[in-house]
C-alpha cells in the first residue's frame, strides 16, 4: 500500500514529549518504515519535506540505517512517490491521533500505536474465492501495469488467503478483525446484465457489508459471472489450444454472452432464457442449444426446466489455459506476463469489449492501491 508518515510524526519528534509510549511508538514505526522498504513490501513517503527533515535530524543519534533511508526518500524518491500518490485510493496515513484507525473516501488514518505493530507492516492479503485465483489476477494486474511507464519501478506485494467458497467472507471479517488489510475479489454469479445478486452468495454477503465496521478491508464484486469470463479467446489461441478451440464451447460464444456464460456448467434452460436481452442475444447468435433430457416433463415446467442445454467446460478451464503450477512465484508470473505482453498473447485489453476492458482496469486499480510497493535499495555499512 501507498503509506504516509504524517507531518504530525515529524513534529512530535521535533518538539519532543514527556510521553515515553507515544516516542517509542514512533521509534518503531520509523524502524519498521526502514526495513518494510528495503524489503520492498509497500510504497512508503513522509507527508513533506519538512516532516522527512524533522525526521532526519531526529535520528542524528540513532543507528545509520532509518537515517539514511528518511534522507534517501527525501532527496531522490519525494516527486516520483508524490505522483504514484495520485494514482491509489485509499491511502495510509499515520498521525499522532487518539483513533486507532479512521476511514475516510480517500484515505485511512492510522495512530502511532496501530502502525507500531510488526503485523501492519506486512503485505496486505489478497483474498479471492479460490486460492489458485490470484495468479490470475495477478495477471491482469502485470498486464495493466506494463502498459503505464510511470509505474515501471512499482512492484505488487501481497500474501495470498484461501477463499474456501462459502467461507469467504468468514476469512475476510476474522482480518479485518485483526487489524490485518485485506482486498477480497468476488464473483458476481450473475448470468445476464443488472441482474440481482442470488441472496446469500458472496457476491450478496459482501455487497451487504459496512465499510466502517471493517475498516481494513475492501471487496471487489466483478460485473461478469466469475473470474473466467475475463480472458479473451486470445489467451485461449496462445496457449496452444486452437487444434481443440470446437471443444471449447466457450471459446465461440459471442462476446455480449461470454461475459455471464458459465465456464464450469454451462447454461441451464431456466438460467438462460430468464432475461429478455439474453434470450435475444442467444437466438441472434445461432448457438446450438441441447434438447431437454425430459423433453416433456419440462415442457410442463416451461422456463422452470433446469436441464444444461449449453455445455459447460469444468472446474479446470483456467488450468487448460494457463496450466497451474503450485511453486509458480509472483517474479515467474511477473515474466511471464511481459513474455507475452511483448509478443501480443495476452488477450489484449484492446482485442476484449469494453465491459471486459473496464474489469480489467478495475482489478488493476484495486492492485495497485492496495499491493503496490516500491523497493528502496540501499547499502549501510
């Protein structure tokens, strides 16, 4: 994340204080800011100048390394973090304040005593619904970035959570309770434009919560039916699949469709045919669709038949794309991304339609506000 050090630490340290635990408070900060940034897990920034000199000379007494990276970041790092800055919302503040932690629209203001703990320094956690998810995320996110040379020393830092379905939101309260920050992203699970999220699902669950009950959290509920519809059938073609692409129902879906078809089931006559735009948009398109498998029994239920009349492909169709390996790292996915950025198979954003376009931005901006960091290379002796 995008943190802070606000003009009130500087000023504390400046006048001084008969207050031991808020001095000691700011000690630890100053030394966690040091280390957070050399191992580069967030973008970390003095308020001002004048707040990084204060700083500075306070630590004239102190060991070499927290006074060397306040100075460092003062002299080299102040502009070019001002403007990554600009681009996150919401940012960390910490101040000498009584609150513990504050949300407002487009930061969150944290106490000496909250950012003196070891646990706020570390990455923040990333929570999708299933935990293979978040190198597909993390795709886009590299994609994105790639594409905006401001950002070309900016890295993602995160820690991946298990989703486990159903349990989701359970894990995303019990950090948020914590004190632990935390990005979710979920499904919407819907099958066609503006359609009410199915009660009880995460999507609905998430979108019920009150931000300032859970402060430390953010969720994301995609406008497409789940992770899967975000890719274009170019990442399919890239990935060697173009002998097998009529296997791929999917793949020959129009793309108005392919935003809230069902990778894993398919579309089931009930689901399919429930809005008007899409029964149009599915007999405009000439798509083969099953006959029941109780032809005349359903015929009674009319659009109450839940029988699959478009196939789905499984549980493993992000695995044929990408394939999945376990001990595949943030740096491997980082190159593998530019590999393909560089020769086009990424599913360009410009080769998807626009709803998918704007997902696509949308994951990226949550990335970048909550994971983004900035290594400070430097050397004590």
């Amino acid at each position: 994340m995008y943190i802070e050090i606000g003009d009130s630490i500087g000023t504390s340290l400046q006048l001084g204080s008969n207050d031991r635990k808020t001095l000691d408070e700011i000690e630890s900060i100053l030394t966690y800011a040091s280390f957070t940034s050399r191992e580069g897990k967030h973008c970390i920034k003095t308020a001002s100048r004048a707040c990084a000199q204060k700083i500075t000379d306070y630590l004239q007494t102190q060991s070499g390394y927290q006074k060397i990276f306040f100075s460092y970041i003062n002299s080299h790092f102040s502009t070019y973090l001002a403007g990554i800055k600009n681009l996150v919302k919401p940012y960390i503040v910490v101040e000498k304040t009584n609150k513990k932690i504050e949300r407002l629209e487009d930061k969150i203001i944290v106490n000496t005593e909250f950012a003196s703990r070891c646990d706020f320094w570390n990455s923040v956690n990333f929570l999708p619904e299933n935990i293979i998810d978040w190198r597909y995320f993390l795709r886009i996110a590299y994609y994105e970035k790639m594409q905006q040379s401001i950002l070309k020393n900016i890295d993602f830092s995160l820690t991946p959570e298990q989703g486990s379905g159903g349990r989701t939101i359970d894990t995303y309260k019990f950090r948020c309770n914590e004190g632990k920050f935390i990005l979710a992203i979920l499904d919407s699970d819907c099958s066609y434009p503006n359609q009410p999220y199915i009660p009880k699902s995460n999507a609905d669950q998430f979108n019920k919560l009150d931000p300032t009950i859970y402060p430390t959290g953010t969720n994301v509920i995609l406008d497409v039916h789940e992770i899967e519809n975000l890719f274009s059938s170019d990442i399919f073609l890239s990935n060697g699949n173009k002998n097998n692409a009529n296997k791929f129902i999917g793949y020959n879906l129009p793309p108005e469709i392919r935003q809230f078809y069902d990778f894993k089931t398919g579309f089931a006559y009930n689901r399919l045919f429930k809005n008007s735009y899409m029964n149009k948009k599915i007999i405009d398109s000439g798509i083969t669709i099953k006959l029941c498998r109780n032809l005349l029994e359903c015929l009674k239920k009319n659009k109450n038949c839940s029988c699959v009349v478009v196939e789905g492909m499984g549980n493993d169709y992000l695995i044929k794309l990408f394939g999945c390996n376990i001990n595949e790292t943030k740096k491997d996915i980082s190159n593998a991304v530019k590999s393909d950025f560089e020769n086009r198979l990424m599913g360009a954003p410009e080769d998807l339609i626009d709803p998918i376009k704007k997902e696509w931005q949308r994951i990226y901006r949550a990335f970048l506000t909550w994971f983004c960091s900035f290594k400070v290379n430097i050397c004590v002796s």
